[in-house]
C-alpha cells in the first residue's frame, strides 16, 4: 500500500468517525470536567496511535465509544490527583494591598457600571435603587417616606428592580462563544 492509498484510507476513517467521536465526546465531556474538544483530541490521538500499530479497529463505533469513556475517566483520575502547589500563590491583581492602582480602577469602574445601569432602569427603580445604594444605609420606612409609596410594596418593588437591574447588567457581559454552532 502506498503513502497515497494510507493517507486516503485514514481519510476516510477519520470522515466517517468524525460524528461520532464528536457526539460521543460531547456525552462524557461534563462529567470528566473536560472540554468536549480536549476530549475529542485525545481519542482521535490513541486512534492515530492504533493505526500506527494495529490498524484499524475491526469494530470502529464500538472502539470509538470505549476510547472515549477510557480517555474521561483517566481525566477524572488525573484531576483528583492534583492539588495546587501551597507554596506558590495565586497572583490576581485585584487581591493586592487595598490601595493598589488595580483594585482601584477595577472598583471605579464597577460602580460606574452600575450607576449607569440604575439610570437606565425603568419607573421608579432609579429613585429606589439609588435610596438603596445610599451610603446613609436608609431603612425601610425611610426609602417609603422618601418615595412616597407605602413601606408593605417596597420589597416586591425592590425585587422587580433588582430583576430588572440583573438582566441589564448581564446582558453586558459578553455570551460565551457556540465554536460554529447554531443553538
């Protein structure tokens, strides 16, 4: 056989599990707290190995189904083996001293979002978040009295602002990537 007529015959063998291995990896991915791809990877690895070796698997969806559980569960193995170094900590900048540049700009820019946020909220929700948000810390009956509504409405009209203010701001956190999927 030729270098031609292998590379073809792999061609195919990879074509006609491509599906498969796809849906398979996707199945156990969760559970083995992989990546489907990192999972997809590596049994398309020890399939590249077998053909080196053994050639082609004689059952090929079953070996692809058996090799996909095989390389999950060497994953959660080796997941509950490692433990993060004690002697090394994590470096985050927002973790520096209290005064650090970072964690400064980070906050502003937290609080600048959800100011804009509120304004943006509708009816009396800016007016009640904004008594809520107060440094003052006013309580309930001092917010009712400010806005003139009764103290017993308050909390559901704080929960619909607080809903509406949670939708606004995760609509601004960028949606995960779908790699070339459609939902």
């Amino acid at each position: 056989m030729t270098l031609l007529d292998e590379t073809a015959a792999w061609a195919r063998i990879v074509s006609a599990l491509r599906p498969l291995v796809n849906a398979e990896a996707t199945a156990e991915a969760p559970a083995a707290a992989m990546e489907p791809g990192d999972l997809e990877q590596a049994v398309w690895l020890r399939l590249l190995e077998r053909l080196d070796g053994d050639g082609p698997p004689s059952d090929a969806a079953r070996w692809v189904k058996r090799a996909v559980r095989a390389e999950a569960r060497r994953a959660r193995r080796t997941a509950a083996r490692e433990l993060p170094y004690a002697e090394e900590p994590v470096t985050d900048p927002t973790q520096d001293s209290p005064g650090a540049p970072e964690r400064a700009a980070l906050r502003a820019e937290r609080r600048r979002a959800i100011r804009a946020a509120v304004a943006r909220t509708p009816g009396n929700c800016p007016r009640l978040l904004t008594a809520m948000l107060s440094p003052n810390d006013p309580t309930y009956r001092e917010i009712a009295g400010e806005l003139g509504i009764s103290q017993g409405s308050l909390g559901p009209m704080r929960s619909r602002c607080l809903g509406c203010l949670r939708r606004m701001l995760s609509a601004e956190v960028a949606a995960p990537e779908l790699r070339g999927k459609e939902r």
